[in-house]
C-alpha cells in the first residue's frame, strides 16, 4: 500500500474545486438551517441551477463568465422564490419533502430530453472553460508546494473559488451580527414569538432562503468552472453529503461550514485511496470498487452518529442548537 | 427490458418454424403448386438463383412499445423491390411468422419497399423513405421495416388512456402498499421516513436472494415479507425505541433516517453490485383482459394481491381492537396513552407492518420496473412521499387515495409529456396541494403547524 500516494491526493483534493463548493453550499446551508432554522434539502437544486446557467449562458447565450454567474445568481434567486411561496408557512418536514422533491424537478428537467437543446440531456455539458480562463491574471507555469502544485489554470479557479468564500463569509458575518440576523435567530428559537413582536417572518425567511441559495448556487459554479456539468451529479444525495459536512463543521457557526467541507473532503479522498488498497492487500472481504463505494456507508453513519451525540458539530455551541427538536 | 426471449414466444417461434416445415413437406408430398414457393422462404428455390442476391427480413409489428414480448408478426404483406430506375423486379408477401424474402435478378442496387395498401388496417410504415442498396452475387441482405414502431395509428386517445390508467392503477397500488405503512409510522410516532426507500428494496433483495437459495418463488416473497417485518421491528427496537426514550427532536430523527438511508442503500451496493436483476416470470406474455388492457399473469397476481393486503389492512384498522388503537395513537399520542392504550407496543406493531408492507411493495415493485437495483427504493420514495402528503400525512386512508391518484397521474401524464420526466408532475402535484390544501385531502387542517 502507498501510503505516500494517499496522504498526497488526500491534501490535494483538501484544496480542489469540488471541496471550495461544498465550503459555499454548506455555508449557504448553515443561513438555511442553522441561522433560520429551515430544513432545506434541496440543496442540490440549487446547485445543478448554479452550474447549469453558468454553462448554458456561455455555450447557448455566448455570454462572458462573469454575466454568466450574474445568470446562476438570478436564477437561484428565482428559484428560492418559488420554492418559498408555497413551503415556508409549512412546519419543518414537509419543508424538506418539497424541497428534495423541488430539487428532483430541477434535475429531472435538466436531464430530459426535452431541452436537449440548451441542456444536452444526460450527456451533460463541458467545454465552457475559454472565457473564465482568458481571465487568468496569473502567468503560465506550474506553482506550489508538495500535494498543491497546480497549473495556472487551476489555481485560478481555486484561488477564485476561495475569494467567494472569503466573500461569503464576510456577508454572512455581517448579515448575523445585524439586527437582521438577531430576528433571523429569534425565528429559529421561537417563530410566534417574533411574529408577536410585529415582524414578518415569511419574508425574514425568504430573504434567508434566497441568501442561502445564491451561497448554494455559486458553490455549484466553483464546482462546474474547471471540470463539466452532468445531471447525475446532482442527486438528492449531493444534498445529503452537503448536510454532512454542516453538521461536522457546526450548523450554526461562521467557520463550521469551511471546516466540515474540508474535512469531509479530506475524509472521502482518504478513504478513496485507503479502502481499495486494503481490499487490494486483501484485508477487507470485498472487491476494490465495493471498497471504494463502502465510504459512503460511513458517510450515512458519521451523519447518524453526529445527529444523535452532536448536532452543534465541531465548532458549535449546544445552546444555540435548542431550535433542532 | 431484456431482450431475452420469453419461452411463450419461443415456442410460438418453434410453432411457426414447425407449420413451416409441414408446409414444405406437404409440397414435396403432392408437388409444389405454381407461386408456393413464394410464401415459403428459405424454401425450394429455382437452381439457377442459387447465386442471386436476395433480400429478406421479418415483418413485425412492434406495439408502439420498446417491449420485444409484445411484438406480433404481420403476415401477408406485400413486398417488391426495384432497381435503379425505379422498376419493379421482384415482389413476394410475408409469410405466417412475418418472414420474406425476394430473390433479385442480380447484383445491382435494389430498394426493398412495402405496399402500404397490403398492410393490416391501423398498421403504418414508420420509416417512410427507402433507401437503395447494393448487393453483391450471392449476398443476401436484413431489410427492416418499421411497424407500429413509436406511432401505432390503431389505438385510438381513449384507448391509451384505458391502458395507462390501468398501468397507474397498477402502479399506484404498488406505491399504495407502502405509503400506507410510512404513513402510519409517521402517525404513530411523528418521524418522517426517507429510509422507508430501504426497506422497500429490502424486500426485494431478500425475495432475490432466498430465490437464489433455491425456494420456489412464492415462498421467496413469503420470507421476504416476513423478513422484512422482522427488519422494521428491529429497526426500531435498534434504533428508535432508543432515541426516543433519550428525547430526541423530530427533525435530528428526521436527519437521523437520511443518514441511515444513506447507509443502508450502499450497503445493498456493496452486497449486490451496480447491475440489476430479475426475479422469475418478470415479463411474461399479456393476455387482453377487455379492450386494449392487457395483462401478464405477474401482473393480476400483483394487483390481486395489493388489493387483498389493502383490505386485509383497512379491515385491521377499522375492526380490530389493536388497529383501532392504532388510528387513535395515530391521532393523538398523549391521549391515547391517557386512555390507556400501550402505545409502545402500538408503535413496535406499526413498525413491524410498516416493514412487511414495504417488503411486499419492493417484490410487487420489482417486477413492475422491472428489476432489482441497490437505489429501486429511492426512485419510488418521493413519489411515496407525494401519495402521503397528497392524501394526509398521517392518514392511513389517504395514503392509499393518495397512491392512486400518483399512480394514475404518473402513467397518463406520458400521453403528453415526454416519459423521461413522468415523474415531475407527481411531485409538481406535491407542491401545488401544500400551496392549496396543505392538510391533504383526507388530512385535518390543525395537523399542520
């Protein structure tokens, strides 16, 4: 077994594009459910929404990068817009029903053959990349140090992914130390008491869920920007694993999101290289693909185990997570 | 679909290759009539056409469906070929098993087309445009034509509706099975299910493997049933019971079954790979029951046997002592306990039936699909949700309404959507009656909070 190998692609992957979206989807998550206390499980959508107008404004509207992510904000605000109309007077379960079947129309719609057009069905979409790369102010070559050495190209998207989560992080900072965020927790506590209060809570919770899904949609984008968009990605699974690495993190903190992501991602990637080796060297009574699929049983798990022994995750606080009953 | 041959269709091949051999037979026997040679292809030639090319092919009638089982071979329709110039050089008619083929007049290019007047009425052509092709001395080239395929003209709107709907309500059953069980969890103890996927996949995969085992498949699905009853018990006997003695929120329960969900269907991945499998008699031939309905035998098997659990359900719900304990623990926790009823043990039953049904509904699903696959539970869970919430939550009567009309919905939906994306009206459905009637219909409006 190389252990080398797997330490290596372990850090590596702890800095890829794919582990800086999760960080945008889960502190988009963290306004949801930690700060507003709403159960949304669609995450996903907002996602495939993210990718999809970026990819589809470039291929189909020959729009630049930048007008592009403007288009997956728009459309996650839409988005959240409808979905808030009908769900958010509903109590929490019925909120996560509608927002994984919300979530599945999104997908279903992107993969059917009906807009094969704009969508490319099942196939998916790439070779979107040519605009956001000719913005790259940093010069050819190769840069870093051990596992992070990437081209230019990457670090690019990377060190673009990254500047939107120090962006979201500020937003969300302010956004919760406001009286803004102070009424956004107290619905999360007690929703009739602030309605008592004279506030609005169906609008404080809809200004969350669009907030939380344009951070969603964004970190869709930073997955997308280096690689392609295919609908099968988009699974109410890709919510879950989201959901996860919140929870690891801390649901209702500023950093938790960031760490959950990083860890989660460290996590996967370690076991992505550990699991097949050991059933390679014969120490797991499986074939090697069964081995690599068993990571996702520990992932549903962790989450069991986190829910029941710590929901304030690792950086939280159990007193700010008396909302989840 | 596999693309197997079912043994009914085997054996009408084997008939139609047996009538044809009587026929040769009988024209060695009394002397081959002028033009019999025609309708027997394959059969005595002229010598001297022993080097000519030939085109053949067989003429079925595909149903309008990509199911093979269903196909039926059309028989005497005409077929002529032509040369470059467009003039006619041979002609012959399809035999009893839908077979022909034309003997050419030599190597050259041909178009093989039908005469659209000798086809059966309602029957069309689908591909309209004959190519030209070439031939080699000797070769003999697999003309297709393509009937009913896609655009079947004999069906009339109504026609499809009555199938369709027939289809949902086979479906709907399926789904109705299961949502009555996820629904009564949800009654009895407030928590909502996204594992219930797994336990319908459960079913399915016990059926398979007991099967495997070597029990005749009957009593597969018996010990699934069973097995899967087994399983909800010590689900929450493991699990809930636990948590809920420790106080643990709804909504932590509630994420709590995401991740046993998650759980549970990589486990099945890891047991029985990324593929899919069959259980016996999966696509056998359909009788017609009346008008364009048709059935396999599976199928009335599977909708006698919803129909039967169904009642057998709702007589336990309304007339037994312990199924009427059910309905108030399901309405009211607290006071049920106040009046005296076990509701533990009302709770350890809910789970134990939740499970069997969903075991059930996971064999019954697994030949509608057909198949078994490690995620066949998480396909069906929205819409299980949808029939749940469209009827109630917490409503056992309502589920059942609830399914139906999912059922329905999903399947005569596909006479104008496209089916890639049949499943969106269901849970487009979904969020139109929380916009409208959030309580369902069967549901009271101060079960929403």
């Amino acid at each position: 077994m190389n252990w080398g190998t797997i330490l290596d692609n372990t850090l590596s992957f702890m800095l890829s594009p794919e582990t800086i979206g999760f960080m945008l989807a889960a502190l988009g998550l963290a306004v949801h459910f930690g700060y507003a206390g709403l159960l949304n499980f669609g995450m996903a959508g907002f996602m495939a929404i993210g990718a999809y107008g970026y990819a589809i404004s470039i291929l189909s509207f020959g729009f630049p990068w930048w007008a592009a992510m403007l288009v997956s904000i728009v459309g996650a605000v839409i988005f959240a817009i409808l979905l808030g109309i009908p769900t958010l007077k509903l109590r929490g379960d019925y909120l996560a029903i509608v927002t994984i079947a919300a979530a599945e129309i999104v997908r279903l719609l992107f993969q059917s053959r009906v807009f094969d057009e704009w969508t490319n069905s099942a196939d998916g979409l790439g070779g979107y990349h040519d605009s956001f790369r000719s913005a790259n102010p940093i010069p050819e070559g190769t840069f870093g140090i051990g596992p992070w050495e990437f081209t230019s190209d990457q670090w690019w998207s990377r060190l673009f992914g990254l500047f939107l989560v120090a962006l979201g992080l500020l937003l969300v900072w302010l956004l919760m130390r406001s009286p803004w965020g102070r009424v956004l927790k107290g619905i999360r506590e007690d929703e009739d008491a602030v309605r008592s209060l004279g506030k609005n809570v169906y609008l404080y919770k809809m200004q969350a869920l669009i907030i939380g899904g344009v951070l969603g949609a964004l970190g869709g984008v930073v997955i997308a920007l280096p690689s392609a968009v295919i609908p099968q990605y988009y699974l109410p699974s890709l919510t879950f694993f989201v959901w996860t690495a919140l929870l690891l993190g801390g649901a209702a903190t500023l950093f938790g999101p960031i760490l959950g992501a990083v860890l989660y991602w460290g996590v996967m990637a370690f076991l992505a290289g550990l699991l097949p080796a050991m059933a390679n060297e014969g120490w797991l009574p499986m074939s090697s693909t069964a081995a690599g699929n068993f990571r996702f049983v520990l992932v549903g798990l962790a989450l069991m185990l986190l829910v029941a022994f710590r929901p304030q995750g690792l950086l939280g606080n159990k007193k700010e997570m008396t909302f989840v009953k | 679909m596999t693309a197997k041959l079912t043994p009914s269709r085997q054996a009408r091949r084997a008939g139609a290759l047996l009538l044809l051999l009587c026929g040769l037979l009988a024209l060695d026997l009394f002397g081959a009539p002028p033009g019999g040679a025609q309708d027997a292809p394959g059969g005595d030639e002229p010598a001297q056409d022993a080097d000519a090319p030939r085109f053949r092919g067989t003429l079925e009638d595909k149903k309008g469906t990509r199911t093979r089982s269903d196909d039926e071979p059309v028989a005497g329709v005409v077929i002529i070929a032509r040369d470059a110039s467009g003039e006619q050089v041979a002609e012959t008619t399809s035999a009893e098993d839908g077979s022909w083929e034309l003997v050419l007049p030599g190597p050259g290019t041909f178009t093989a087309e039908i005469d659209a007047d000798t086809l059966p009425s309602g029957l069309a052509l689908t591909e309209r445009d004959p190519r030209p092709v070439t031939v080699n001395a000797g070769e003999s080239k697999i003309q297709i034509f393509e009937l009913g395929a896609r655009t079947r003209n004999q069906v009339t709107t109504f026609d499809r509706i009555l199938q369709l709907s027939f289809a949902g309500v086979r479906f709907g059953l399926i789904i109705a099975i299961t949502s009555v069980g996820l629904s009564l969890i949800f009654g009895t103890t407030g928590l909502t299910n996204f594992a219930h996927a797994e336990m319908v996949t459960f079913g399915a995969i016990i059926a398979l493997w007991m099967w495997n085992l070597g029990l005749p498949i009957l009593l597969a699905i018996v010990v699934a049933v069973i097995a899967s009853g087994l399983f909800g018990w010590s689900f929450d006997a493991a699990l809930w019971r636990p948590l809920r003695r420790r106080g643990i929120g709804l909504v932590q329960m509630m994420i709590l079954t995401i991740g046993a969900s998650l759980a549970g269907r990589y486990i099945f991945l890891i047991f029985i790979g990324g593929g899919t499998s069959q259980l016996p008699g999966t696509g056998g031939v359909r009788h017609q029951i009346f008008g364009p309905v048709k059935l396999s035998t599976v199928d009335m098997v599977s909708m006698g046997l919803s129909l039967l659990v169904l009642l057998a359900v709702s007589y336990w719900l309304l007339r037994t002592r312990i199924g009427k304990a059910t309905r108030a623990v399901a309405d009211n926790r607290q006071l049920a306990s106040a009046s005296g009823i076990d509701v533990e043990s009302v709770t350890r039953i809910v789970w134990v039936i939740g499970g069997a049904l969903a075991g059930l509904s996971g064999v019954l699903w697994a030949y509608f699909r057909p198949g078994i696959k490690w995620d066949m539970g998480v396909q069906i869970l929205l819409l299980i949700f949808a029939a749940v919430v469209l009827g109630g939550l917490g409503t056992a009567f309502g589920a059942l309404i609830g399914s139906l009309v999912i059922g329905i919905l999903v399947e005569v939906s596909t006479l104008w959507i496209p089916s890639d994306i049949k499943y969106v009206g269901a849970l487009g459905v979904l969020v139109i009656v929380l916009l409208f009637r959030p309580q369902g219909l069967l549901g009271r409006r101060e079960r929403v909070g």
